[in-house]
C-alpha cells in the first residue's frame, strides 16, 4: 500500500497578474489592471489540482521565508496536500509575472528564487516520500540535477510523469524514466531540437509524438490546446477530443491536467482515458481566473 497516490516534486511561486488587452512590443508600454496576487508555480500547481480531485498527495518544494511562502503553504494545506516535503529558506520564495489577455492566452516570466535552491541532497533526504507514492510527478522549474536525482529514487513499481516546463534537452535516464512525457507543441518542438516550426520531423503532432516516443520514454502526451490532445505509446498513437468551453484564463490549464492524468493513470486508467479525464479538468480550470483558484473538485468536473 502506499501513503500517497501523487507525490509532486517542483516548484512554488507567488503569481503576479495582470490583464492586459495585448502583450507590449519590444520598448513599449502598455496599461494593465490591478494587481493580482495568487500562489501558484508548476509543482504547487499540480500539488493542489490532484488533491482537489481527491488524491492523497504530498509536495516536495522548497519556499522562502517570506510573505508569499506562507501564502503558498496556506493554499497547500488548504486544498489537503500534506506539506512535510516543503521546505523553507535559502532564498526569497519563487515569483511568476503573468500577463493575461482578454482571449485568456498567457505570458509568463519566472524568477525562480528559492526553487533554484531545491537540490539533489533534497531529494536524497526525501527518500521516505518516494518509497510511500504510487506515482511521481515533476516539471522543470527546478534545477535539472534535482529531477535527475528524482528518477534515481524512485521507489521499484511507481510512475514517473515529467512536465518538460520550461523546456530544454533532457538526458536519457530522465526521458528513459518518463511515463508519460507530457509536453504542448512549443515544448515537443524545443525538445525535439526543431525549434524552427517542426520542419525537421513534420507538421504532424503525430509525427512528434512519435519520435520523441523514439527518444526513450514509455509513453508521451501532447497537448493541443482547443484540438485536444493525442497519446502515444508501444500500443500507437490515440487522439484525444478537445472539450469545448469558453476559456477567461489558461493560466494552470496545464498543470491541473498533468495532475489529473497522473492521479488516475496511478489509479489504473489506461493513457488514453487519464488523458480524456484530464482534458476535462482542463476545460473547467480555463473558464475561471487564477491557477490553483481555477482548479475543480471531481464533482464539479462530473458535472461537465
């Protein structure tokens, strides 16, 4: 038995929000909203979205010291995510600046600030952790050392799911472990070495997800935003429909839907199904405002 459906290992940020009605060009300024302040980061992210639904799930992160530390350890412990694997000092805590225009399409710049300091000692320190989660999570706001160290302590007969956020080459032991590799068409292309557009392996998300299926993972994810999704694996390659809905802030979307397909692939669903339950929790999260404020219950993602 284990303790934990999810153990997620990554980052936790304060986001900064501002609606704008389009990006600044290069040395241009443009008038935004008020501020807004909300917890989120990739790690933390996913952390809350898969409690929400119900998992049994632990964070492995590291914050400051600070304001908005506790204003991410609140919303942890609120949501239910048992928080023994946060850890507190090193550095201020993690900021992401987001701008949202009015379609709900982001831009978001990190400072990753105490994230930048969870280490590979972390990991090794963590052990517990590991050895007690049927599935492992993680994303790349974090050094690539750590999540190196992660593969390497994961416990004999739990899953490993890496977000490639923000992207950037991946050694093999890590792409070896991955299952699945879940990544959007920016990320398959950077990962892919085709950051020109995709020429070098197609125009196909099909053909993307095939040859990074090549490149070592078990199995691969991509998302397709409004087109939905497709899986990828030893059995072939499976679209999965998009759900339609009225996005107001794609802030989150991605996370809450690694963090539900993680939690029911840990669950016994098969790939295509966890990635058609997790499309559904995306739709819900990108009708609301805010990253983990977004993130739905499973009856509310029911009653879609």
């Amino acid at each position: 038995m284990y303790d934990y459906d999810l153990l997620v290992v990554g980052s936790a940020n304060a986001d900064l929000v501002i609606g704008v009605e389009r990006r600044p060009a290069a040395g241009e300024t443009v008038l935004g909203s008020d501020l807004a302040v909300h917890p989120g980061g990739k790690g933390a992210n996913q952390a809350v979205a898969a409690a929400r639904l119900g998992a049994r799930t632990a964070l492995l992160a590291r914050i400051g010291d600070d304001a908005y530390g506790r204003l991410l350890l609140d919303s942890q412990r609120a949501a239910g995510v048992d928080t023994v694997g946060v850890l507190v000092g090193g550095a201020p805590t993690g900021i992401a600046l987001i701008t949202v225009d009015p379609s709900g399409d982001n831009s978001i710049v990190v400072s990753p600030g105490a994230n930048g300091r969870l280490t590979p000692e972390d990991v090794r320190a963590a052990a517990g952790l590991f050895h007690a989660s049927r599935v492992v999570s993680a994303q790349l706001e974090i050094p690539l050392e750590t999540v190196v160290e992660v593969v390497r302590s994961l416990a004999p007969g739990s899953r490993f799911v890496l977000n490639p956020s923000p992207p950037r080459p991946l050694p093999a032991e890590v792409l070896a472990a991955c299952d699945p590799l879940i990544v959007n068409e920016h990320e398959a292309k950077v990962i892919l070495g085709a950051v020109d557009g995709g020429s070098a392996v197609g125009d196909r998300p099909e053909d993307w997800a095939r040859v990074l299926l090549a490149k070592g993972p078990k199995s691969v994810v991509v998302t397709l935003g409004s087109r939905g999704a497709l899986v990828a694996s030893a059995e072939g390659v499976e679209r999965v429909a998009a759900v339609r809905v009225d996005a107001v802030d794609t802030t989150g979307a991605g996370d809450s839907f690694t963090a539900a397909l993680a939690w029911k692939l840990g669950a016994g669903s098969s790939l295509a199904e966890a990635a058609a339950y997790a499309a559904r929790v995306g739709a819900v999260a990108v009708t609301r405002r805010g990253a983990q404020e977004s993130f739905p219950t499973a009856a509310e993602v029911e009653g879609r």
